[in-house]
C-alpha cells in the first residue's frame, strides 16, 4: 500500500519495518542473541543496507547480497519485534531513516513514523485493521509463495507482536495525536488508497488528480 502510494506521487518510500528485519537477520547471520544489546547496538550503526526501488517490488540488500527473499520468514518476524524494543536499536536507526525524508517527498511506512521518526509529517496515518483480519493476510500471502503456514499460529503472533509493541518502553506503537485512523478490516485495498488519497488532497498535501 505505502509503496503504491509512493510511486503514484513519485515520492521516496521508506520501509520502516525492513530495517528492524535487516537487523534481525544480520544479528541471526551473526549469531548475535537478543541480549547482547549493546553488540546489537553496534551491529546497527555499521549495517551495510541498499534498497533498490528500480522492480515491482523492493529489492533489499545486506552486505551486498540480496536477502528480500528472506526477510518475510517468521523466524525473522519474531527476532525483529524483539530487537526493535531495544532502545540502542531504535536510537541507531533513527538518522538513517530521517534521511529518507528528500524532495519530492516521502511516504513512510513503520509503528513510530507519526509519533517519533517523523512528528511534523503533514500528513499522517494510522492504518489498522484487526488481528484476525492481518492473520488472514498474512496467511494468504505465504501460501501463495508456497510456505507452510498455520493460521491460529499467525494469529497468536501477531496479537504477541502488538502487545509487546504496544507496551515497550520506547515508541511505544499507538497513533499520533493528530493522525488520521483508518480501519481497514472490512475494506479492499482500492478502498484503502482512494481514502488515503482524498486525505492528501483534502489536507492540501498534494493537488487533486495527483
């Protein structure tokens, strides 16, 4: 959706999301457990990342190896909720995703975008849907890449994975004060994005017919 967006307005695009799951796999690829916090603090001021926005879909690289493939995979799922509740983590990542903020503009996707990263974006969204909802999401987008996958098992995650965002100490995962939320549990995507595209316009954030 968030990428949709950004080439609909020629924007830059930050996958906020993919960088906690870069960290994650590195951390893995490096036998880094999620205790050693300040080596993880290291690990992530010298990350070694390239997104590459030229295909249909992202193409990430880690020291110089595509991993795009592998950053959906739960086990890195699981690990980068974890290692995103560590401040150093956190505090590393910030300048570097501040720096995707360059003209045209930005649309950015993550839990603390509105209310951290970047607090005076004009405009700012908080998209949800419910737990049950996202699970069949996620679920239909696994199998369609052949992996197996469990549904109650997703479920449990993902209700694991907003408890634990919600209640961490830093940038905790809640809307912004002036953020706009949008339900998208009985919506279509096409719903979603003409929405979204009438609150850019209505906030004067873009032209109509942009």
């Amino acid at each position: 959706m968030a990428l949709c967006l950004a080439r609909r307005l020629g924007w830059n695009f930050l996958d906020s999301g993919a960088l906690y799951r870069l960290v994650a796999l590195s951390a893995i690829n490096r036998n880094v457990g999620i205790a050693e916090e300040q080596t993880l603090g290291r690990l992530t001021r010298d990350l070694d990342v390239v997104f590459v926005l030229d295909g249909e879909e992202p193409v990430m690289l880690l020291d110089g190896l595509d991993v795009t493939g592998k950053l959906r995979a739960e086990q890195i799922s699981a690990f980068s909720s974890c290692v995103a509740a560590i401040p150093v983590v956190r505090s590393e990542l910030l300048e570097r995703q501040r720096a995707f903020r360059r003209q045209p503009g930005l649309v950015a996707d993550g839990r603390d975008m509105g209310t951290v990263v970047f607090p005076d974006a004009q405009l700012k969204i908080f998209l949800t849907a419910s737990a049950q909802e996202r699970a069949k999401r996620r679920y239909k987008q696994l199998k369609e890449k052949g992996e197996s996958v469990n549904l109650s098992r997703l479920f449990q995650d993902i209700e694991k994975r907003d408890e634990r965002d919600r209640t961490r100490a830093i940038s905790p995962l809640r809307p912004a004060a002036d953020a706009h939320v949008i339900d998208s549990s009985a919506m279509g995507i096409e719903e979603v994005f003409q929405e979204i595209l009438g609150l850019l316009v209505k906030n004067q954030v873009v032209q109509k017919g942009a």
